[in-house]
C-alpha cells in the first residue's frame, strides 16, 4: 500500500547531460513496489505545490528505491541539489506497473523512459533485449542494461548506434533477423514514440505494455488531471477516459487511443 | 482539556468538527482512503457529478504556479447513475457527512441532478453555479445576480436536502452574489471556487492547460479566499463554507474568524493525502491551547 | 546575433526594451538606483501622485503571503508639488522613459492631477482607478465601466501625455473594463493592479494590516495577470502594460505572448532589488536564442 | 553602500529558547556597517517573498557580520535550520543606525532589541551601562556585553535580576544612586518598551535615540510599508511620517509619535 513519507537519501550521482540518479531508503515501499510504478516527489520549496511522478528505476535490494531522472524545471532542480543524508517525501508506489505475461520480453526505451526498464528487465526473467533511444552518444544506464540482456542503441543524431528511434533501431533489428515471434512489447519513452510502438505493434499483430505521462496533481486516481483518451468506456470514469496514475501509467497500446 | 467543543452545524446539519475537502480534489473518498481516516472528518464533499457522465476536458488538464495550481478538469465525471450506486454507498460506510457538488450545462440539469439526489442517502448539496451555462453561451451562472437566484431557488424547490450554494470569485462584488442566492432560498454559502488564470509555456510558445484557461487554487489564492468569507459573511445570515487555499490549521483558523462556519481543505490534499484530517487535529490543538471552549465562539470573531 | 530589437512603442512613446517597474513599489526610482542601472529600463513608473500629500494608512500596511503580500500603503505620497521639484528632474537624468502614476479621491482631483502635469518634462501617465472614490462612498471607479469611462475622457482632455488606464481586477469582466476605457479614450491600459485580499493573525486574532484588506501581489497572481492581459488583449485595439507577479523574463514573456506590449516588474523589486533589469536582459537572451529578431513579433503570439 | 550578495555562513550556534547566533562574512559589508544598522535576509524557499529584517549584532572583524534573531516564524525557521558552509541571500547594511554624541552611553535593550546594542557598546568609546531586558533567566549575550561595561539585568518574570521591564531596572538604578547626568540613552526593544523610554527620557529632560521595528517590503525606503508617525512633517515624504527602513530604524525618541 502506498503511503507519504519522508525517506532518507543514501545516493545520489549525477549521470551527465542533465541525467541524476538518486537512491533513497524505504523498506515498505521497496518491498511492495513493481516494475512500472512510480513515486511521487515532494519539493521542499513551498512555492512547488504539486508532486513530481518519477519512475522506479531499480530496486537494488536491502528497501532501497532507485530513480533516473533528468533534470528539466525547478523542481527536478531542487532534487538534483539533494545530497545523500539528506531527506526528501514522497509517496507511492503508485501506478499498476507491468504486468508479466511469461513471454519474451522486448524493451523500448526512449530517453527519460529508459529507467523503468531497468527493473522491468531484472524482473521479468525471460531473456530480453533492450532498445535504448538516446539524444546523442550521452548515454545513462546502458552498462546496467548490458548485465541483463542484449542492448540495441539507438540515438537522434546518429552519434552511437542507429541513427533515429527505437523504432528504427527495432525495425533495422527485425530486418537484421532478429525474431518478434511469442514476445511481448514493453515501452516507455516520450508520446511520439509510444505513437510508433502502438502503430508497429498493430501492423504486426503484437502485443504491447505502454507508459504513458501526463501532468499530475494527485498521483493517486482522485483529482482527473492525467487522463488519457481510451477506446472504450472506462469502468471508473464512465467516459472514453482512464486516469494515467491509476489506472496506469501502463496500458495495452490497443486500449488507449492516442490520437 | 480535550473536553473542546468542535461540533458546528451547517443547515441543521451537525459536523462532528468543521473540516470537510474541497469539492473535485478528493474524487469520492476512494483513493483518500488510503491516507485519511475518513471518520474523522467532519463532511466529505464529492466531485461535482451532473446528470450525464462529462468527459470533460483535454489533456494538459493541470498546471503548477507559485503557491497554486491551475485546473481544466472541465467537470469530468461518471455521471449520476454510477454516482449514487458506487460513491454515496461507500461514504455511508464511514461515520462522516456527505455534500454532493452538483454541476450542470443548464438550469433544468440542475434541477434534474438535484431531484435524483432526492432520495439518496446524502446529507448536503453543494451547486456548483461556476459550471459554464452552455445554453446562455458559455457566461458562468455565477456571476450574475438573478442568474444565480433564480437557480438557487429551483434547486432549493427541488431538493430533499439543504442547499449550498457555491460561489464563483471571479466577480466585482461577492457579497451581491451571496445576498442573491440568500435570497434564492440558498441554506448556506460555499466560496470561494477557483479564480481564473492562464499559463503561457514560453518555450513551445504554447498554452500550459489545453483549454487555455483554468481554475487557479492553492495557498496563493488564500487571502482572497479569507477576504471574500469576511465580505460574504457580513452581507448574509445563512453559513458559509469557506475554502480557498487552505493547507495548515492555521489558514482554517483564519477563514472561521472571518465568518466561516466551516472549512474545505482542496489543492493542499495534492501536496500531502492527510492534510484535511492536520487540519481538524490542528483545530482541535488550538483551542485546546487557546482555553477556547467552543469553535463556535470563533466563527466570525474578528471584526 | 545581438542585433535582436527589443524598442517597443505605448502610444507612440518608444521604450528601449518592453520592461518598467510596477508604480509604488519602485518609489521615484531614487533609492533602486543604487541597485539598478536606470538607463537599463524602458521606463520607469512613478508611485501613484495626487494633488496634494496623502498620509496613507495606518500600519502594519504589508504583510507576506504565498508567493506574495498584501499592501495597504493607503496611496501615501508627498503630492505633485514635491514630485515635480525633486522626482522628475531626478528620473531626468537618466536615459529612460518616465511614467508617472496618478491617483485622486474624486474625479475632480484626477483631473487636477493630470492637468497640473501637463507642462511637466513626463512621457506617459498613467491612472490608477483602483483609489477609492471617496466621494462616491468608497467604491473603487475601476469596478464600475460608465464611471471609468467618464474618467479616462476627463483625464484625456485635461492630458497633454498620453494616457494610460490602470485596470482593477477585481471585476467580474476585464474585457468590459478594457473596453469602457478604450472608448473614453484611452491610449492604452495596464493591469493588473492588486486582487482585494485579507489576512488575519490567529494568535492575536486581528488583522494583519490595520486596514483590514489590502491588495495581493506578487508571483501568486502571476496565472489571473497573464488571463486577463489575455482577455483585454482580445477586446481592444489599444497597447497593454502587463504587470502581476513578474519575477523572471519567463513570466514577462508569458505576459507578452498573452498580449501586452510592455511589462511592469513590481512586488519582485522586494526580494532581489535587481530584478527589473534581469527582466529586460533575460529576454533579450530569450530572443537571441530563439532567433526572434523582433519582441513586437511575440506581443499576443499565443492565440 | 548598500549591495544584495549570496554570502557564505561562517558559524551557526543556538543560544537556547529559540534565539539562534549567525555569522556570515561580507567584507564590503561589513566595512560600511554601523552599530544599530541592518540587513536583508532573504529566504530561499520562493513561497517567501519578503526580506527579514535583522539587526547588526556585533562586527566581529575580518569582514565578519553577526546577527542573533529569534525564531518566530517559517522565515527565521528556515534561517536557524543553516549551517556554516551553506549560503544565504542578504542585503545591507541598512537603515541609519545609533548617532555618537561622544556622551556616556546608557543601553536598553529588551529581548531581540538587545543584539544591536552590542556593536554599539563596543563602538561608543564612553563608559557605558547596558540595561538588559528578557523574558526570564534564560539569558543570551549577558557574557558578551560584561567585558565592556555595567549590565544591570531585569525579566519579565523576576527569575533573573529586577522583575519587570528595562525601565523598571533604570528607575531602580537611578533610585540607587546612578547617574544620568550627560548621559545619552540608546534603547532598542519592543513597543511598549520604547513608549516607556519616550515617556522616561520626556520626564527627565533626555535624549534617547530609539530603533523602531515595523513590517517591510522592500527595507530600502521605496514602499512606503515601513513608516512610524512623525511629531512634523517629514522632509522626504510630506506627510508626518518617516521611513522605519530608510529614515531610521533609529529616532530621536522626541521626533517620532507612538501613540
Ligand atoms: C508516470 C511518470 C513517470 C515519470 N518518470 C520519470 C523518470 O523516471 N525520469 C524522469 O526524468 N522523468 C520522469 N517523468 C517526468 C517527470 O515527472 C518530470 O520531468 C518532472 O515532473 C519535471 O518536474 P520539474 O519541476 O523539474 O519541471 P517543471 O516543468 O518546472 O514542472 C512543473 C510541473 O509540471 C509537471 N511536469 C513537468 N514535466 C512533466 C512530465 N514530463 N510529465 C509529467 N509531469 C510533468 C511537474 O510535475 C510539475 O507539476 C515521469 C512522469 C510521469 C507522469
Ligand atoms: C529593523 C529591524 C531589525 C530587527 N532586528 C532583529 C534582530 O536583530 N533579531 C531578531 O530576532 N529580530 C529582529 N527583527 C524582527 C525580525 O525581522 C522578525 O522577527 C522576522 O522578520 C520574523 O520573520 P519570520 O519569517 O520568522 O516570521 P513570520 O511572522 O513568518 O514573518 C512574516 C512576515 O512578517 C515580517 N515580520 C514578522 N515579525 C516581524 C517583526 N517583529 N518586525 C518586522 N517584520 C516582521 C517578516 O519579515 C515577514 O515578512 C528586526 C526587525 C526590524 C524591523
Ligand atoms: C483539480 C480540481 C478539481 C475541482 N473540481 C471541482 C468541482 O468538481 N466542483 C467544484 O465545485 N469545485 C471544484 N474545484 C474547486 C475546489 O473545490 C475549490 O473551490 C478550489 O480549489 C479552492 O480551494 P483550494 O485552494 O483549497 O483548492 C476543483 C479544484 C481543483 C483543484
Ligand atoms: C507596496 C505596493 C504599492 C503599490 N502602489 C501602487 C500605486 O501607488 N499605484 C498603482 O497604480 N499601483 C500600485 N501598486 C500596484 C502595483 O503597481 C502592481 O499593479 C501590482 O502590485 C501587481 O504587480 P506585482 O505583482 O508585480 O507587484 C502597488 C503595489 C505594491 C505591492
Ligand atoms: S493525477 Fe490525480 S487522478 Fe491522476
Ligand atoms: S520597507 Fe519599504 S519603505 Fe521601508
């Protein structure tokens, strides 16, 4: 069960290129979290209302939780200024994560949606191969994913890797001989792609686990800011809306209409 | 020293202490209930549910500002049916009151909503008149006089239960607003409601909230939220619920001395689960300290 | 790539850059010049002057709030004697546009005011109809639209400058506002001035200002300025100042995009002394780095 | 000249009953500082936007500034939760501060009052008493003022030297034989303190220069928050008021009306 806590940092590390890493400690968070959830951060400035979600990169054992972010407004900021010693409150875990389906797992990860993965690929337990989508050849987490499974990389300018998204690097891949046959797809990464993954997979007749973002206030299923558009009638909302926190982050691309 | 009084009453309605949410920021009580013993507070007040299911607006549907947020939810929600069948029978559970906000895109959706409320086992409705009047081309009930007296005395007609009326800031004079639904039959005042505001994304040069504008709530609205109680409260009789930014025991001590019978504790609840039931403890803690007997003997107490 | 323009024109007055300070919270400029290259500014704004001294309110006559305050300074200046002997020369010696902020208990006295600068070495004025009309009670002319309108075309015909209307918003609609000043004549409009606010100390259970109520400003209003500069944007023809909660060149250019031609840093003047200056050259930085040649080319960009 | 800087803290202590000791170093400022001056504090949390006013307590040398504040709200809260080492945003100095008259100098000083009084005592030269006012024996700086002059005591609740108020402490002294001939007083306190000294030194034919403390935006002269009625028409703002900030924080006792 998810609760609201101040927890203490015990590291914290910067990745380069705007990238942090920083580890807190948290038995009864980390026992119940799975792969895909998130927690939710406070800020300590009080100007900074609301709570910022940010994915369960890894849990390294011993009620540890890992989080991967980049720094990109006043709020990340803050967190980046953040020493281990230090406390931070946050709240979770929260979201559905993803779910196991016991098959082949293939992970796509676009920059910032890297990090769920991690977890994800020491879970899952069936030998998978992760497609990794960087800016440029500034990459975070690949030596981590590399312990796991095979890694493809793709990056925006072609600096390492690919040259282009995930999408193309899985393309490229399929058309290198690399089988999708029994596997499922598991992807995080910013809306254009998830735009790609849901179109590949429909062309292909494949199956894939999405995360999806969105603006939050709650975090926690009550205040309707972070739907996303469904293609049927949610149980919940009684409308063509499920809630991303909630009902997410994570959905079968078929459900959700991201037009 | 415990033996405090912090029993208000709203409409004949008995609060076991003056701490309720605000309408829309704690859906039913579900999901809060993971974080508040909701038999500690005194009311919770629901998501504003109209007729038919909303599905209210696109998505960005919420931004953070200094102190606050702005919302666009655009009134999502599941509808009446599923309302009185899911929502009300789990708040029943708990030793709590129930306001239901009730929204509408015309006076007669309204009056639909409240007369299906009739039966239900609710204690107080709360007619959130800062809907758009779809019909009226999109002006909010809420700030024009007779438009709001003569919804508040439809509904008032049409109720089982007693009527709040809940009004909009975004108008030149809030004491005009409540004398009018005052006169309209309302059995109480709610205020404020959001003011409203717009975010500009300077970098992609675009809107924050995909419906341009929104409701701005949180500590930064506070002191117009306190103004706008006192204002109201010296204009009419009938109680008031005063809201408005509220997140510590001390911003609700501040909205009962300026005339609030009661207060609703909403954008704080995004910030921390538990703030509504601090807030109650934090009353209680006051007058326990302060040797105040009674809560009601601060309702209004700064003149 | 500094070749970028950043001259805008209110009224055929040019500024170097579209930044000036909020009135009253600058003084005349005199005490910030020793934080603040004035050349640096497009204009600087006067506190608001009447025809003769006004004492102000009582204290306290600020206090702080989530990413604001409130003020009830009460419009305390030394009149327009003082201010032509000693203020305008001063602001003289700077390269910088000067505009002086008007007030007066009755229409009379604005009048007398704006007339009494007319051979005064100023560029723009600008009247703040936020004063309370004493003559008519204590009702502000800037919730009324006839009474704003009758205003702005006495002050027009008694100014030789040009004549800028300084808005209220605590008005249930701005663009009504915007437009009843533009048809009396307005050449153009700045707003927002403070949102009517309130705060009370729970510990000594009294109000915070002795005034009661006071004016909320600063980064909490910031999302109601940038909606209603919005708003009055799309209603008239005229140049907008927008002014609210300007800290940084992101919240300025929010302001621009929205629709105003130039900006007012005000209750950010208290916190870093500095920021008015950090305003203009940050978006002198924002233009370069996004190849924007012109500002004019931002003024109510987002639609 | 007055200048806004980030300074380094140099040393933290708490002095017990919530009055904590600050050092920051600033030598530009502290060059120009006068006893009885003050500076801008700036939170960092952005939710505060207004400047804590805080006097001068001592200018311990090498360019060091150190003030001693209670912790009264979030403002000094956030202060007293300082280390040496982290910054802080300050402004200064500021104000007028206390004139020298090359008179003998006697000192008031209750509560938060007492710290500016410190510098002063160690500047003025002239054999001084210091009259020291709290709120019960948990006393703060007694040891600091005691290696330049007489101290004569006084508490709220007689737990510590004469019970009562600073005035009740002179009244005794002088009925005990001290002299106020030629002397001048430099009294800083609360409210109703500084009346009793304005009636005291009406009585009895003195001069006493008083600091006023009143609430402040800006702290520089330009708001207009921070004013105290005049006896005559102040010369800078054409009314009977002056700026607390700017014109004082110190008056001539007789200038100024605090009825
Ligand atoms: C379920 C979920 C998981 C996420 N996991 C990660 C992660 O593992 N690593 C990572 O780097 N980022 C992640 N993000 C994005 C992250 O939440 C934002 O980058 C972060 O909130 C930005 O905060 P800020 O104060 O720095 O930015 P600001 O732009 O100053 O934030 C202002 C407001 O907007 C919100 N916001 C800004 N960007 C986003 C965004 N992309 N998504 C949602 N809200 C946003 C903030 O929460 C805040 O309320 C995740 C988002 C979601 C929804
Ligand atoms: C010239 C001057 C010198 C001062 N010197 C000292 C000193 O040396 N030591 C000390 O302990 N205190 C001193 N004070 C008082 C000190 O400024 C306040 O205690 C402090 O601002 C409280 O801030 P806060 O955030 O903790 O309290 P809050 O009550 O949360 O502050 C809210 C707002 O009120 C203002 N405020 C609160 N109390 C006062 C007050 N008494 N005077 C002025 N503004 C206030 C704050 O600055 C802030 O803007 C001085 C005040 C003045 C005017
Ligand atoms: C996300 C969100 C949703 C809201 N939904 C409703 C609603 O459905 N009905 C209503 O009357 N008010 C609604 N409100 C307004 C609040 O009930 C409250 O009046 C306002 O937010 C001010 O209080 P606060 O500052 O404590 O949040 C909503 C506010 C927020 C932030
Ligand atoms: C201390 C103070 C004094 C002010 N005095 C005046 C004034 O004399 N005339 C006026 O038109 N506006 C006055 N204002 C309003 C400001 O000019 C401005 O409209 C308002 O504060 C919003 O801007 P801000 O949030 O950037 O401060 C004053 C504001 C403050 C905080
Ligand atoms: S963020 Fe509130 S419902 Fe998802
Ligand atoms: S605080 Fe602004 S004039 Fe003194």
């Amino acid at each position: 069960m998810a609760l609201q806590t101040r927890v203490k940092i015990t590291k914290t590390a910067d990745l380069g290129e705007g990238i942090f890493e920083l580890v807190f400690s948290c038995p009864v968070m980390a026992e119940s979290a799975r792969p895909g959830q998130f927690v939710n951060v406070y800020c300590d400035d009080a100007s900074r209302m609301l709570p910022r979600p940010i994915s369960i990169c890894e849990l390294p054992g011993d009620g540890q939780i890992r989080l991967v972010y980049r720094v990109v407004g006043a709020g990340t900021k803050e967190l980046a200024g953040k020493h281990p010693g230090d406390g931070i409150t946050v709240l979770g875990p929260l979201g559905n994560g993803y779910p196991f389906e016991g098959k082949r797992a293939v992970l796509l990860g676009g920059g910032v949606g890297i990090p769920p993965l991690l977890e994800l690929e020491k879970q899952i337990g069936i030998p998978a191969a992760a497609f990794l989508g960087y800016r440029s050849d500034k990459t975070f987490l690949l030596d981590d994913f590399r312990k796991y499974g095979a890694v493809y990389v793709s990056s925006d300018d072609g600096s390492i890797g690919v040259k282009g998204t995930v999408i193309t690097a899985l393309e490229r891949a399929v058309s290198d001989g690399f089988s999708l046959e029994g596997a499922v797809l598991y992807a995080c990464g910013p809306g254009p792609m998830l735009k790609g993954v849901k179109a590949f997979t429909e062309n292909n007749g494949l199956t894939a686990y999405i995360s999806l973002e969105e603006r939050m206030a709650c975090g926690i299923g009550a205040c309707l800011g972070c739907v996303c558009k469904t293609m049927e009638v949610n149980g919940h909302s009684g409308v063509k809306n499920a809630r991303v926190c909630k009902d997410g982050p994570v959905f079968d691309a078929r459900e959700v209409d991201l037009s | 020293m415990s033996q405090v009084n912090t029993e208000v009453s709203i409409a004949g309605v008995t609060l076991k202490n003056p701490v309720t949410v605000a309408s829309g920021t704690f859906g039913s009580g579900q999901e809060f209930s993971a974080f508040v013993d909701l038999n500690r507070l005194g009311a919770v007040t629901t998501k504003g549910v109209a007729v038919e299911p909303w599905a209210g607006n696109p998505t960005p549907r919420v931004a953070e500002t200094p102190s606050g947020m702005l919302n666009a939810i655009g009134l999502q929600n599941p509808g009446i049916d599923t309302f009185l069948k899911r929502d009300v029978p789990f708040l029943r559970k708990f030793d709590t009151k129930i306001i239901v906000n009730v929204c509408g895109h015309s006076e007669d959706e309204y009056v639909e909503c409240v007369r299906r409320l009739a039966d239900a086992d609710v204690d107080l409705l709360e007619i959130n008149i800062s809907c758009p009047n779809v019909k009226a081309g999109g002006i909010t009930f809420g700030t024009v006089p007779e438009v709001a007296q003569r919804i508040t005395r439809r509904c008032r007609e049409a109720a089982r239960q007693p009527v709040i009326m809940k009004l909009s800031p975004n108008v030149t004079s809030i004491a005009e607003m409540a004398k009018a639904v005052e006169a309209g039959g309302a059995d109480g005042i709610s205020l404020i409601n959001t003011l409203t505001g717009m975010k500009i994304n300077v970098r992609t040069r675009t809107f924050a909230l995909a419906n341009k504008t929104g409701g701005l709530s949180g500590p930064a609205i506070h002191p117009v939220a306190v103004r706008m109680v006192y204002e109201a409260a010296h204009a009419v009789k009938i109680p008031i619920i005063g809201m408005g930014g509220i997140a510590t025991a001390e911003d609700a001590l501040e909205m009962i001395l300026a005339g609030a019978t009661c207060v609703s504790v909403g954008t704080a609840n995004f910030r921390d689960p538990a703030a509504s039931v601090r807030v109650a403890d934090g009353i209680r803690e006051y007058l326990e300290q302060t040797h105040t007997a009674d809560i009601k003997d601060l309702i209004g107490a700064v003149k």
